[in-house]
C-alpha cells in the first residue's frame, strides 16, 4: 500500500500528485483528533505540511545524494534549529536488529522545525539506518521495463559510503528512507521521476514495478513521455492513474484492459529531443527527419497514442483512413571492458525485441529468427547465433520455436517486449579505444585517446559522448581533436568530454589533452587518469547478428495488409576502457 504517487519534472517541481493516505508521516497507527472548538486540530496542520513538503524534500535528498550522505546537507545540521518539544516523551529501546526506536507520544507530533533539528537525525546519518542496510534493494529499470534487482549487504553500502566520502558522484537508490517515517521508491524516465511513498512495509520490486507502469502507460496514452506532454494532458493522466491505483493498492495496469475506462483524448505534443533512446520512436536525429522512400518510416512515426483515431499530428481521423502498423525494434546494449591496447576483457549483449502495435483486430501475428540460432551457451556451431539465455512475453506460442526459431501471438496494445536475451559470447565491438598517458614535465601530463570504428563504413556512431576523467589536483587542461567532434575540460568535475555527433564506421578519430597539475608528479597522481568511458547509439547495426527473417500474419484475411516497420539499434550500457 502506498500513501502518495507523484511525478516530478527535471527541475524538482510537482506535474502530477496523488494522495492516499494523509497524515502517514505519523505511522499507520496514529489518531488524529480534532480541535476543541471543532476546527482542525494542530496535528492536522501539521501533517498538511509534512504532505507539502514530500516532493520537496524527495527531490533534494535524490538531487544532492553524494553530499547528503556525507553530512554535508544544510537541513541535517542542528545548528539554529535546534528546539525540541521538552513536553514529549522519549523512550529510547533496542529493537531486536540493533536499531533504536524512538516513540513520541502521539498527542504531539513533532513539527518540521523538531524532525530537522532533533539532534537524533542531524548527527546522525539517516541513510545508514539499520533496516535499510541490511537489505537494501537496489532495482534497475531498463526502457523496456525490464528490472534486476540486487541485494546490498553492510559490506556493498560501506563502499557507497567510502565512495560518497571521496567525493565522487553516486546516484540516490531507488528505494530509500528519510527520518520522517516514510519509505520512498522511485524510477527516473526521461528525465522524469516516478515515486510512491508509503509508511508501511510494501515490497520494493512490486512498486517499482507499478511505477515502470505508470511510466509505460502515460507514454502509451500520450504518444511521447516528456514533462511537456503530461502538464498538457493532466486530465488524462489523472484518469488513468485513478484506474490503476485504488485507496494505494494497484488495480487495472494493463494498456488494453484500461481503453475500456478511459473517455479523454489526448493533446499530442512533439517528442522531447532523445526521448525515445532505448525504446522505440526517437532514434537520436530520426524524428524530424522526412520519410526518404516508400520503404522508410520517421522515427516519430511510432510517437501516437494508443487511443485510435488520433495521428501522431494529434488529428483525428476516421475508422477507414486508419493505417494498421505495427513497430520492431531490435536492441542490444553492449557491455564491454578494454585494457588499455584495445583487448577486450569481458564482454556481453542484454537485448530485446520490443514492439509497438496499431492493429485493429488483434490478428495473430508469427515472428520467425535466425534458423541457426541456439539458446544456452557452449551447444552452437561455428558460426551460429548463441543466446546464454532468453525469456518471452506471456503471449508468446512457443510451439514451433524449437523446431523451426518461429513465434505465434496475439499482440496486445501499446509498448511491450516480446524477447529478452542476454549473450556473453566474443563478438566484435563497434569501437574500440586506445588510451596513453606520458609525463611531460615534473608537474605536466600529456594523454591521448584514439578511437576506431569497426564497424562497415555504411553505417555511423550516433551522438557519440567519451568521457575522460582527469587527478583531482588538475589546476589546467587543454584539448585538441584530430578528426571528428569538439572536445571540451569541464574544471569544476575535472574532467573532458568529446562531443562527436556522427562516428563514421571504418574511420578513426583522436583526443590530446594537456593537463598541468598543481604539484609535483608521482604514481598516484598518474592513477587518478581514467577509465575512459565511452556512451554511443549505432542505428540499423546489430553485434549479435540476430535478424528477423519475417514478421506475418499467421492467417491472411482479405483486404488486411498492416505496414511492418523493424528497426536495429545497439547502445553503450557500460562502455569502458583502463588506462
């Protein structure tokens, strides 16, 4: 059970808010009274400003997390808030996990001013908390909805701890607790955060679950999922999330079972730029582009509500001008560590076939792949198309799939994964990256990156971004390329970033960078150098060489023949290479 569902946009403030349980930064087991004259009782007020300021707080905490962690958060300091309630009550017991529980009596709650300069909360770090230590669920929600989530143990946060302490940047968890009472849980789309909050004990992969739905389903009903797109369809969004959730407990999360409840159009809106990397409609460069043949689809061809009759312009249309289509997208995000000559070190492929679909009717569609293509590692041939492992969408017919690598289903509304596959097996990487690092002088260092595309020459690196970290005691840094893109020293997170927008395949490209130091030279200064991380999308290229032979109805009817669009997308997850 959840006590409040909110969507934030990049900048902190609130688009969409809706609460279920008030006052649930008491506990789940407080009373409420109200006043003596009839009028709304001071704990009242007080928890009207605790709901307040949820969002706000939230986004602080998850803005500034590596700083927070450390103790560096003006809000946890107890200087000149330090007035605590001397009425209350305090007992102080060990609970059966070592954690120390603090009970206030509930006819006085403690206001904003004490849980901020309490002194219980301010000289104490509130993320070591010892339930959330000793299971600390750290879920990762990919575009296509899919989720890992691991355990971290006492050990895993100690080294969160040790990182935040040395100043490196660290992301907030998706699941963490604040010294107000409440759990929050969150998942971040597009730049978008997606959060629940709750008082009770709920399970973390269930609500990050439900909050990847809210996610999938405003983009189904919206076309695009951008901040812009949900303030001008509130109204829509609203309806839809009273029909998923219910008094905080989810309901309805199905794209087609909630059509039948849903009576508000949407307002299409042009999609955000790089909204659609990771998923389907917004390829980096696609979606302003004009279709080239009769062959070819824009990219935001695929940006239109699932609702029928409304165009991807935002105009209606009748039931007999309606185009059936349906979208494929083949994605693979690679996985790869270098040594510093270029050798791969490890290596794998998490891929899957996601698709979108506008077919009236629902016919049942066959899929077929690769004929040599083989699941489980180590059992193919020279040659073949090896999956470690690989899962399917609940309407898939796996009847002729051993036999003959083909799918039957039924596809259902909006966006969805038909396969999941992972592969670990060698395979040639797009690029590879050649770091060197030599001291020119007691206090100067000169390093250089070259990179070189491996792929064939008809196909291109998009939005290629290659990061190279620099010491910490760097005073100055200066760039040149030789080749593609313009290279940029960032001094505040001692670091350069090379900007190229279009890799081409077959050629190379390089990165000078002189740096100066305040200081003498000495082996751990040269350590601080790297790694070089690298973050790239290559359009129509896929590595594992799985292809889609056909995609068909599995009975012709008469007069239906839907528009079949398939596209092949590999990105960077974790692109790396040592120095």
């Amino acid at each position: 059970m959840i006590s409040t569902l909110f969507i934030l946009s990049p900048r902190g403030d609130t688009i969409l808010n809706r609460t279920y349980r008030s006052g649930c930064g008491k506990g789940s087991g407080s009373n409420v009274n109200d006043g003596a004259d009839g009028g709304p009782s001071s704990d009242l007020v007080v928890l009207a400003a605790h709901e307040r300021s949820y969002a706000e707080e939230f986004f602080r905490r998850v803005k500034f997390w590596g700083q927070m962690t450390t103790g560096s958060d003006p809000s946890n300091g107890s200087g000149g808030m330090g007035g605590s309630d001397g009425d209350a009550e305090e007992k102080k017991d060990e609970g059966p996990s070592g954690q120390h529980r603090h009970d206030v009596a509930d006819d006085d709650p403690p206001t904003d001013a004490q849980i901020v300069g309490d002194p219980r909360f301010g000289s104490s770090d509130p993320y070591n908390n010892a339930s959330i230590d000793a299971c600390r669920i750290q879920a990762v929600a990919t575009d296509g909805e899919d989720m890992a989530a691991r355990i971290e143990t006492g050990e895993d946060a100690e080294e969160d701890s040790s990182g935040a302490a040395s100043g490196s940047r660290t992301d907030a968890p998706p699941v963490f607790r604040l010294p107000d009472g409440l759990s929050y849980l969150h998942v971040k789309r597009n730049g978008l955060y997606f959060v629940a909050s709750t008082p009770m004990n709920v399970s973390p992969t269930a609500t990050i679950e439900l909050l990847s739905k809210v996610a999938r389903v405003a983009k189904d009903y919206c076309g695009t999922l951008s901040e812009e797109s949900i303030r001008r369809n509130f109204v829509l969004l609203y309806e839809l999330i009273d029909e998923m959730v219910d008094y905080g407990y989810p309901q309805i999360t199905r794209t087609e079972d909630l059509k039948t409840f849903i009576y508000n159009e949407p307002i299409m809106v042009a999609p955000a730029p790089g909204s659609g990397i990771g998923g389907l409609g917004g390829l980096a460069g696609g979606s302003g582009s004009s279709i080239v043949n009769p062959k070819t689809a824009s990219a935001s061809a695929v940006n239109k509500p699932v609702i029928s009759g409304i165009t991807v312009d935002g105009k209606k249309q009748s039931s007999s001008s309606q185009k059936n289509e349906i979208f494929v997208d083949i994605l693979e995000r690679l996985n790869v560590l270098f040594t510093a000559n270029g050798y791969v070190l490890n290596s794998s492929i998490d891929g899957c076939i996601q698709m979108k679909s506008y077919l009236a009717g629902k016919p049942e569609l066959r899929l077929a792949l690769n004929e040599d293509l083989v699941i489980g590692k180590g059992t193919g041939s020279y040659g073949a198309v090896v999956l470690d492992d690989c899962n399917f969408n609940d309407c898939c017919n796996l009847t002729d799939f051993d036999s003959q690598r083909t799918l039957s289903f039924y596809p259902p509304d909006g966006e969805f994964s038909l396969v999941n596959y992972r592969m670990t097996s060698e395979f040639r990487p797009p690029f590879r990256i050649f770091p060197s690092v030599e001291e020119t002088a007691v206090d100067k260092l000169e390093v250089s990156v070259m990179v070189r595309a491996e792929m064939p020459d008809t196909n291109y690196g998009a939005n290629v971004v290659i990061e190279v970290p620099l010491p910490r005691c760097t005073s100055t840094a200066s760039c040149s390329v030789s080749g593609n893109g313009q290279a940029e020293y960032i001094a505040t997170e001692r670091k350069v970033l090379w900007n190229v927008k279009k890799f081409l395949g077959g050629s190379e490209s390089s990165l000078r960078i002189s740096v100066t130091i305040g200081g003498k030279m000495n082996s751990q200064i040269r350590k601080e150098v790297g790694p070089v991380s690298m973050n790239f999308e290559v359009p129509m290229f896929n590595v594992s060489n799985l292809q889609v032979r056909y995609l068909r109805l599995a009975n012709q009817i008469p007069g239906y023949s839907p528009y079949r669009w398939v596209r092949y997308v590999t990105q960077s997850s974790s692109y790396v290479c040592r120095v």
